[in-house]
C-alpha cells in the first residue's frame, strides 16, 4: 500500500471520533467501526490519565461509557502534521468537544500507528495528561481506576 492509502486508512480512524457521542448506547455504529479497523492484538497505549498503559479494545469502550454524561457533542480530531515511513504512521492533532458543563475539552496528541495490511496493530497515544484531568477526570470523577 503507498502512503495515500495509508494515510487514508488513519484519516478515516481518526474521523470516526466525530461521529458520534461515544457514551451513548443508542450510537454505537462509530465506535463499532473504529474498533474493526484494529488488529485484535492491537498494542493500544495511552499515556496518563485516566487510564495509563497498555488497554484492550474491551477496556477503551467501558473507558467511553462515562462520557455520555457529560458531553455535549462529538470529539472532533484534526490532523496538523503527518509522518509516514514504512508501515508507521505518526500524527500531530488537535481535539475539541463540547461539554454539558459549558466548558471545551480541547487537547494536543501526538499518535504512532502501525499498519498490518488495512489494520491497525500498534495505537499509542500521547496527549496533555493535565488537560484530561483537569476537564474531563474532575468532572466524571473517574481518577483512574
């Protein structure tokens, strides 16, 4: 696969966040979607806060559940920068989403893809561990655990 199909693959990943309210039951076509684009090993990492290390696809959907309560719309995250070298892609992006409280979850990440044909096998995402905690921990109450 060249790099366009590449990045077309981690564009449409990536897409997927907006569309839908992720801790809400009756939409849960996007979240299913996004879940299908990854290797059922996938090496899923999240740095920080709430969840630190290593998940399962299992445990990133229980990790959305909360969010229904307290947002206000989709998670919107746009691409700013693209590195494609071999099978890895890496991606700098900005995020915002509404929240019932009035406030904006608005976050920088840094992602590391690696493809395994069409799939996704390794996910590892850096964000503002600060930020997360900040809007989104002290507002659902959920402090890792």
């Amino acid at each position: 696969m060249d790099n366009t199909g590449k990045k077309k693959i981690i564009e449409h990943f990536l897409s997927l966040y907006g569309q839908g309210r992720w801790g809400d039951p009756q939409n849960t076509e996007p979240l299913n979607a996004l879940l299908d684009m990854l290797t059922d090993d996938v090496e899923w990492w999240m740095s920080g806060l709430p969840h630190p290390g290593f998940v399962s696809k299992d445990e990133f959907r229980s990790m959305l559940a909360p969010l229904n309560d307290i947002t206000d719309g989709p998670l919107q995250i746009v691409p700013t920068g693209w590195i494609i070298q071999g099978d890895r892609v890496a991606v700098e992006a900005y995020s915002t989403m509404k929240l019932k409280s009035g406030l904006r979850y608005q976050n920088h990440y840094h992602f590391l893809f690696e493809l395994r044909g069409d799939k996704i096998a390794v996910y590892h995402e850096h964000h503002d561990t600060a930020h997360v905690n900040d809007v989104l921990v002290n507002i659902t109450g959920d402090a890792g655990k």
